[in-house]
C-alpha cells in the first residue's frame, strides 16, 4: 500500500483538490472496520466494503496516467455516434437495429502498452480496443493523451448481459458521461436507476444532452432548463449539462473540453474512489451509533447482572450442594479428631460427604502434567469428573435467564444487528459450561485438607483423659485380681471418700464426654466457617468461568463495535 501511496502522491499536483494521502487513509480505515466486525456481523451486509477494498487497491496499483471514461445512454441516444464523432474515426458500430451496441468498445488516446492492463481490468477485450494515435494529426489530440474513451451497451437493453455490464462498468470506470436525447431524456428508469445513485459522484458525472441539432434554436435552451432541473432533483446539482451533436467537431467541442480537462487533471479516479468510499460509510452509517462511548466498553455489563449470572451458574454447578457437604465433612472430621478416642472407629465406618462427591480437597498438584488452553488461556491441570448432582431444569433454565440478561443489557444501546451478535458471543460458549463448571468445582481448593491447630490440642486432652480413664480402670482391674488370688488387697491412695483408680476411671470418663460436649459448638461454628469459606472460593471459581465463557465473548463484541465505529469515523472524514 505504501507504494501504490507512493505512485498516487507523485501523480497529483499541489494545487489540486483531492488528496491521495487522506483517500487512503480512509480506505484503509474501510478496511479495519471490515476487520473489527468479522465474524460479528452478516457477510451480506459487508459486500460492499469488501468490493470498495478490492476495487480501490486495483486501481491505484494500476496506470495513475490515465483516465477511463464511459459513455452510458439509453438506446438511441446516440452513444456510438458520439464515440466516433470524439474518436475521429468509425469505431463503434451504428445503426437503427437496437441494440446496435452489445459489447464494450474502448479507444485509448495515446500508447495502447500503458493503458492494457487496465483495459485488462476493465473487461474489455483486446479486439475491441482501439488506438487514437496517427502522425497526421500532430499535436491536435495531445490535450486527450491518457484518455481512455469506453463505448458502453445500452443500460436499457432487451438483452440482460447488456444491463449486467452496464452495471459492472458503470462501477469501475473513474468519469461517467450519460449521453439522453431530446426524446427520452426524462426517463424514469434513467434518472430512478442511475442518475440518483450517482449523487456521491457529482465530481466524476457530466450529462450530455445528445442529438442537439434535432431542436430548433429557440427550443435548445428550454430543453437544457428542464433537463438541469431534473439532474438537480436527482441529487447531480452543479454537475455539467452540454449540449452535443455528433454531427460535427463543434457539435462535441464542450464534452470534448470537459474530457480535456479531466485527462489534464488526473484526478478522476481519486474522486471516484472517494466517491464510493462516501457510499460505504453512508451505507455502513446504519451500524454503529455516535453515542456509544467506546470508554465504557468493561463496564457495559453492569456488577448486578454478572452477580445474577454467577449465582445462576454456582447453582447449576452444585455449588450449595458442595458447600453443604462441605460443612458436613468438617463436622464429620472434627468429630472424628476430637471425640472420645475408643468411638473413633465407628465414625470412620461413616462415608465422608466430601469423597462421596469426588471432590478435590487442594488443587491438582505440581506433579501431573498440565493441559493447554485452558481457561482464559491459562493451563489446566486434568481434575477427574466430580459426582455433583446434575442440575435441574429450573437451575438450567436460570442459567440461559441470565445468559440471555448479560447480553440484553450489553446490547441495549447498539444499533443494527449488533445486539444480535452480543446475543451470540454471550452463547457461543454455553455448550461448554457444564464441563467448564466441572471442572471449576473439581479444582477449588476447598481449604478442608489442613488439619486446624485446635483439632491437634483437643484430641491430645482427649487422649489423656482415655489414658487417665485407662490407668483408673486398670489398676482398679489389678486390685480385682489380687483378692481373687487370695493375695493381700491392695493399698489404694484415696482422694477424699474415693479411691485414685475410680477417681481416675470416672474423671477419666466424665472429662472425655465433657469436653466432646464443650467442642461440639465450638465444631458448629467452625464447620459453618468452613463453608462460607468453600462457598466463597467456589463463587471464584465459578466466576472465572461466567468471565471466559459469558462475558469475554461480550466485551469482545463491543470492544470491535468500538474500534469499528472509531473505523468508520476516520473513514466518513471526521477526525
């Protein structure tokens, strides 16, 4: 691109209107909006972008030294005539057969080599090219050198391949002459068709008011009025209106001063590129909207509505049935570490709530291999698939509520289809939510494989007190022995009215279920803890997700919305 900028630059004079630097960079901020709205927006709806792009990046890359005109017309306007008349030899065919004209035939003023491949480009064929160069003329047609003069079909023709080249053409060349009679110059189809499409290429538009010499004088400047008046109501005010007749050099002496101009210029194509650059942003105007204030792309989707999403998705990933086994393993646990320790055996005869589930109780360690791709592009370690109950219809049906929330309220202020692409994005990734919250639930730490400090303490005293317990009842069972044998009683040291041995069983005993009553609220609480702590690294955990999987895909929708409406700023010639 640089060096077609290069070549348009060198082309242009200072002192002209049109400035190649500022086409492209219009053209190329065409192009970026084309490329912020990919995949956002449907393909027909950006047909015409595409086509300016290839179109204009053709052209310029082509002979910037000369300028394709096209004569278009009705049948038996005179077109051919006319052509021939400017060209100064038979070239184009003429007749009262209609269409006389049913293939495009071109005259190059000048080499024909530096026109070729434009004429390539153009789709003329080479049999039909002719050149406008003879030693006789001397420098009599050197004011048209560049020119490059295309004798069009009839747009009106009965045959359909005319109309379609008609149109092919009529988008290609950079100056259009429309060539009417006295007879149909009023036409519907012409002035409804084309004339009023042309209003963004009032620069590159002349009419030609053919077949002059058929009025009568004072008729000539009537007919003119009217037909100005009409080419204004069509948008082309200040568009040139001539009089012509091919019937002599001063009948085709104003176009052929017109088409000298233009040739001397070498501008034409640069105004019709910026022409039809006009018409894409217009057309593409529909699409964005000025009010959207591009700052506040992370902040479309409002703290409320991902809160309801993450509380929809945390109840369809089983999050409260998580954190409830959660608080119910911590009991079971602390129960088990802090009870009486001759009853332990029966508590882990209990499953734990937590291993029922399949639970990971720390995340994946450092050991197992790591999986690309991960969520939002960090690595995941493979966590095997949880037993969390499947969610219900209701959860799923809260789950697509609040998807479908996030993207209305994202969509809310966009016009055209992009709500519908909000729409989307939030979706695009919906099938992948059940496993993305698998596996979210499945790697939360859950904070419950640390054993807590007062576990350790109170199962010490609970071990002492079974000791003491034990000690009691076993010197009590010596004392039973010895009088069994016969053998002199024991000696036991009293403490007030009792034995030590029974003080020791029963203090034993008592302080072994007193302090598993003290600790029972104490285990209430912290299991409480324990799941308002799960309960919030799950909400994390899920969170992550609704971020990568339902609102990324937003965000990235508004973020292109936003760089396509800076795009198409630049491109309309704002700055």
């Amino acid at each position: 691109m640089t060096d077609i900028l290069g070549r348009v630059r060198d082309s242009f004079r200072p002192d002209q209107r049109a400035d190649p630097e500022r086409l492209v960079e219009r053209l190329h901020a065409v192009n970026r909006f084309l490329g912020a709205v990919d995949g956002h927006l449907p393909d027909d709806r950006l047909v015409a972008g595409h086509t300016l792009i290839e179109r204009a990046g053709t052209r310029l890359a082509l002979s910037l030294d000369h300028t394709v005109v096209a004569l278009a017309g009705a049948t038996g306007s005179g077109k051919s005539s006319l052509f021939n008349s400017l060209a100064r030899f038979e070239m184009s065919p003429v007749g009262v057969r209609r269409p006389t004209t049913g293939v495009t035939h071109a005259c190059v003023w000048g080499p024909l080599d530096g026109a070729a491949r434009l004429l390539d480009w153009v789709g003329v064929l080479p049999r039909h090219r002719f050149v406008r160069e003879s030693a006789l003329d001397g420098a009599d047609e050197a004011a048209l050198h560049g020119l490059v003069l295309l004798d069009l079909p009839d747009f009106d023709s009965v045959e359909w391949s005319h109309r379609s080249e008609v149109d092919r053409l009529l988008g290609l060349v950079d100056l259009v002459v429309w060539v009417v009679d006295p007879q149909k110059y009023a036409d519907k189809v012409l002035h409804r068709s084309y004339l009023r499409e042309f209003h963004r290429h009032r620069d590159i538009t002349v009419v030609a008011l053919n077949q002059a010499d058929r009025l009568a004088p004072q008729e000539l400047p009537r007919v003119l009025a009217d037909l100005r008046r009409l080419v204004d109501a069509d948008g082309l005010d200040g568009v040139p209106v001539l009089a012509t007749s091919a019937l002599s050099d001063d009948g085709t002496s104003p176009l052929r001063a017109a088409l000298e101009q233009a040739v001397a210029q070498r501008q034409a194509a640069l105004r019709r590129l910026s022409g039809d650059v006009d018409s894409v942003v217009d057309g593409f105007a529909e699409l964005v909207d000025a009010r959207f204030d591009a700052r506040r792309v992370d902040d479309d989707v409002d703290r409320p509505t991902i809160r309801r999403l993450i509380d929809a998705l945390a109840g369809a990933a089983g999050v409260p049935a998580v954190a409830e086994a959660t608080e119910q393993a911590y009991r079971h646990r602390a129960v088990a570490a802090t009870g009486w320790p001759l009853a332990r055996g029966l508590r882990r005869l209990r499953p734990d709530p937590l291993r029922r589930l399949h639970l990971a109780e720390t995340p994946a360690g450092p050991e197992r291999p790591a999986q690309p791709g991960g969520l939002l592009g960090l690595e995941l370690r493979p966590v095997p698939a949880t037993s969390v109950p499947e969610p219900t219809a209701a959860q799923r049906s809260a789950v697509g509520l609040a998807v479908r929330a996030v993207a209305d309220r994202a969509g809310t202020t966009l016009p055209g289809p992009w709500p519908a692409a909000v729409s989307a994005a939030a979706r695009s990734r919906q099938a992948d939510l059940p496993d993305a919250l698998d596996r979210a639930v499945a790697g939360t730490d859950l904070g419950m494989a640390r054993r807590p400090v007062w576990w350790r303490l109170v199962n010490a005293v609970q071990w002492l007190v079974t000791v003491t317990a034990a000690v009691g009842l076993g010197w009590l069972l010596l004392g039973y022995a010895v009088r069994a044998l016969g053998l002199p009683e024991l000696d036991y040291p009293m403490v007030g009215v009792a034995p030590l041995p029974t003080v020791l069983l029963l203090g034993g005993l008592l302080g072994g279920a007193l302090l598993s009553l003290l600790v029972k609220p104490v285990i209430r609480w912290a299991a409480r803890r324990a799941r308002w702590r799960a309960e919030g690294r799950l909400h994390d955990a899920v969170a992550e997700v609704a971020r990568g999987y339902v609102v990324a895909p937003v965000r990235e929708v508004l973020r292109a919305y936003a760089e396509a409406r800076a795009a198409l700023t630049v491109a309309a010639g704002r700055r």
